[in-house]
C-alpha cells in the first residue's frame, strides 16, 4: 500500500518536488524502522542523521522513478513502464546496502514478504527478485486504480488480471527438498542483568557469561551433537581469560558437546569479532566478523570524526574484518559439520551469506547480541532477516541471541522454535540438515549485476531521451 501511495504522488510533480517527496519518504521510513539506533548509540542525534543518510538514496530513486513515468519511450506500454521503475527500485536497494562504508540492508523490501506469496521467489532470485516482483504487483495495482481518462478499463482490469496471476503462479513455486540427516542442538539464550550501579566493563562481561553458564546447566538433557552460544557469549577473550575460558569449560564438561561461542581478540590498536568451536579445551575453527558496523564497531576516519563529535569515542577500540568466509567446521562422529556463521548484522547482507551457504555450508547459525537495543523490535526485524535466509537457501536457520529474539526456522520457512524478549531460555531441538544450494545461492553475484545493469539500462534510455530531446531544441533555435 505504502508503494502504491508513493508512486502515485511522484508522478503528479515535476522532477525536484519528486526528488524531495523521496527524501521526505525514505526519511520517515528510516527514523520509524531503526529508531533504535537511537536506543544503542544513547544518541538520539543519530536517528535523524542516519534517516537523512538513507533518504537521499530514496531522493535518486523517486527522481528516475517519475522520469520512467514522464518517459515518451516508456509511455508507450504502461507495462514497460511499471518493469523499468520496479528495476529502478531493486536498484536502489542493491546500491543503498553497498555504499557507503559496505551499505545498510535494513529496510530492503523483500524482507517483509515472509509471508506473502511472492517469498516463493527467494530460492531463485534472492532478495532482488522478490523485491523487483513486490514492487511490479504492487505497481500493477496502481494503475488499476489511477484516475486518468488515458487509463482504458480494458488495461485496468488486464492488470489486475496480471498481478493476481502472477501472484497465483509464484505462489505454486517449489521452495526446498527434505533434508539429509538431522543433528541435536542445545541453544542458550542467557539474558542480560539490567545492572546500572556498575560501569565496570571486565565485570558485565563476565556477568554475561555467568548468566549463560546458569541457564545452560539448567537443562537436564544433556544428550545433543552441538551447544549453540550468541555473539558476545564472553566478550573477555576466553583464549587469555581464565576467568571467562572456566565458564565455557563448565558448560562443556555439563553437554559433553562442541560449543559455538562468541568472543573477542584484542591487540593495543584493534579488535575482532569472533564466532568459534570451542571442543573440550581445544578451538577447532574459528570466523572473524568481515563486516563490522561502521559507527557501532568502528570509526571511519577516527582522528577527524573523534574530533569533531567526541560520542564516537564511546565505540573504543576499532573492531576490523577478519578474511575468511562466514563459516565454521564441525567434527561429529565421523562426519564434518559445516556451519555458516554470519555474525549480527551480516545476516542482512545478502553476499556474505551467500558466500558461506556456497561453501557447503549444511545448516545457518546467526549469533547475534540485541542487549543494546532494548525492549526495541530490532531483535524482530533482524529474525525476519534470518526467516528469509532460511528460505532462499534452502537451510535450517537458527538465531540465537543473548537478550532475544532466538529461534529456529526450517528450510521451508515455518518457524519451529521462537524465544521472548529479554527472558532466559534454553531449549534443545532437532537440526535438519540440507547439502544441496539453491539457484539463489549460487548465482546471488550475477542476479546482482543483473538488475545494477537493467538499472543501468533504464537510467540510459532516459539520457538519450533527454539529449535527442536537447539536439532537437538546439537545431530549431539554429
């Protein structure tokens, strides 16, 4: 509905009015998507500033969108029309989640349609193919119902006919096969103790590692394959701490089990996020996060921005990207298990999983730590990210976190297990596993260039309009 509106008021200004509707739009939709920014960078500065950032993005795409509209070219078939500015959008996404400093995925379209009809597409095209087929039924929609004495009924209700066809005929799309065997996971969610009276940072550390311990050994049944632990497990470095590393080994020698855990590496200058298998003393693998959040986990240009706004200093020591794929190996009973691991945030960026699912991966584990973000719906919008990993490759999907939401998605889509905000839990379920990758996994590269070029394509028509149209004023002025 939100696209229908959109649309329908860009094509009723001229160019710059457009570009400012889109500016006030995707401000708006920011602010009120990740408002919890806000809540993390204890900031609140920083929400309108980052809805600026991301609205310029969706300036630039209102402006070829009702350029497409104000097209001669594309205004001789309006389902040109609605195929060029359903292009123009995926577009923008694809550019607005890679610049600047590696892009935000949040808010891309295709993750809201979890439930829709057109999830089916996520198997064969990724999040662009779902997005570019919201946007087009979507698009079809608004034309049936534009006023307009050119719009013929007979082309009103042929696209209505369209989108509930296409509708129809996504919907009966296979999304997965059964599984290969299964494996038994234990998944702790340990929740964090709200102590304000303490600034110590080695203590709160500990004290969540304390917390995950405790609900870990509540569990009676101990008989699984793997303990699955969150980003953040010890954020003291369990390779160095022997405080930290005793917590780990407690609840080792409770499963008897391989653990995921994460923890940090620290040097005087720099640090790392990692996910790791931890297998009676011995770590057996180990992934470093490839895409820290800029302003979160680091600070780009540090010296001239610590300068100029002294918050960012409260980010401490910079966090860089390690250079291995998102994954981890596991050894259980005469078998490797292959793990893909992408870190948090990386969730949403669709290559970083891609790239570990084509590895071989057999299953997804999204280890991830939402404790500063309060009682806010980032846990949830991030587990939606997760549900559509799920689906477009085909995978078993776990998050797990340490405040919530956790929970477990099968390849399918239906959600098998699901946590609460902010309240221990610990459970043990059942791990279908899946070797084979989807057409969405291993070709996510080229469906990316595909639509940046059709982009490309589309913003060309429209200079070469604009040209033919400046020549021909020019030679009649001669």
């Amino acid at each position: 509905i939100i696209i229908i509106l959109f649309v329908n008021v860009l094509r009723k200004d001229g160019m710059i009015l457009a570009g400012v509707k889109g500016l006030l739009f995707g401000w708006i939709f920011c602010v009120a998507l990740m408002y919890w920014v806000g809540i993390s960078s204890q900031t609140w500065i920083s929400v309108p500033l980052l809805g600026l950032v991301e609205g310029f993005f969706y300036a630039i795409v209102a402006v070829i969108i009702h350029q497409v509209y104000r097209s001669p070219f594309f205004e001789e078939h309006f389902l040109w029309r609605i195929t060029a500015a359903s292009v123009v959008w995926v577009g923008g996404e694809i550019v607005r989640s890679t610049v600047p400093l590696g892009g935000l995925s949040w808010g891309i379209i295709a993750f809201s349609q979890n439930s829709s009809p057109l999830i089916r597409l996520a198997p064969w095209g990724s999040t662009w193919l779902v997005a570019f087929f919201t946007i087009y039924v979507a698009l079809l929609v608004e034309y049936a119902c534009s006023r307009g004495t050119h719009y013929y009924l007979s082309s009103r209700f042929f696209s209505l006919f369209l989108a509930s066809l296409l509708t129809l005929i996504i919907s009966f799309l296979p999304m997965y096969r059964h599984s290969e065997g299964s494996i038994r996971a234990a998944f702790i969610q340990g929740s964090i103790a709200h102590d304000e009276e303490s600034n110590d940072w080695t203590y709160r550390s500990l004290d969540v590692t304390t917390n995950i311990e405790h609900v870990a050994l509540s569990l009676q049944d101990t008989d699984v394959d793997i303990v699955v632990l969150p980003e953040s497990t010890s954020d003291i470095d369990i390779r160095t701490n022997d405080e930290a590393r005793k917590h780990i080994e407690n609840i080792y020698n409770h499963f008897h089990a391989p653990i995921l855990l994460g923890t940090q590496s620290f040097s005087k200058e720099h640090r790392t996020n990692d996910y790791l298998v931890w297998n009676n003393g011995v770590i057996s693998d180990v992934y470093s996060k490839k895409h820290p959040v800029p302003f979160g986990e680091y600070v780009p240009y540090e010296e001239k921005l610590t300068s100029w706004f002294p918050v960012l200093k409260n980010v401490g020591i910079n966090m860089v990207s390690g250079n291995k794929d998102a994954y981890v190996d596991i050894r259980l009973h005469e078998r490797n298990l292959r793990v893909a691991t992408p870190i948090c945030f990386e969730v949403g960026y669709g290559d970083i999983v891609a790239d570990a699912v084509t590895k071989n991966a057999d299953l997804i584990i999204v280890p991830t730590n939402n404790a500063s973000f309060g009682y806010s719906f980032e846990s949830e919008q991030q587990f939606d990210m997760s549900h559509f990993r799920a689906i477009e490759h085909g995978k078993t999907t776990l998050q797990i976190s340490t405040v919530g939401v956790s929970g477990v998605i099968a390849a399918g889509g239906q959600v098998m297990e699901k946590t609460k905000l902010w309240e221990p839990d610990a459970r043990i379920v059942e791990l279908p596993l899946h070797t084979y990758t989807t057409f969405a996994t291993t070709h996510y590269s080229y469906v990316t260039i595909f639509f940046l070029v059709c982009t490309g394509g589309v913003i060309l028509v429209l200079l070469t309009e604009k040209f033919v149209r400046a020549m021909r004023r020019w030679r009649k002025k001669k």
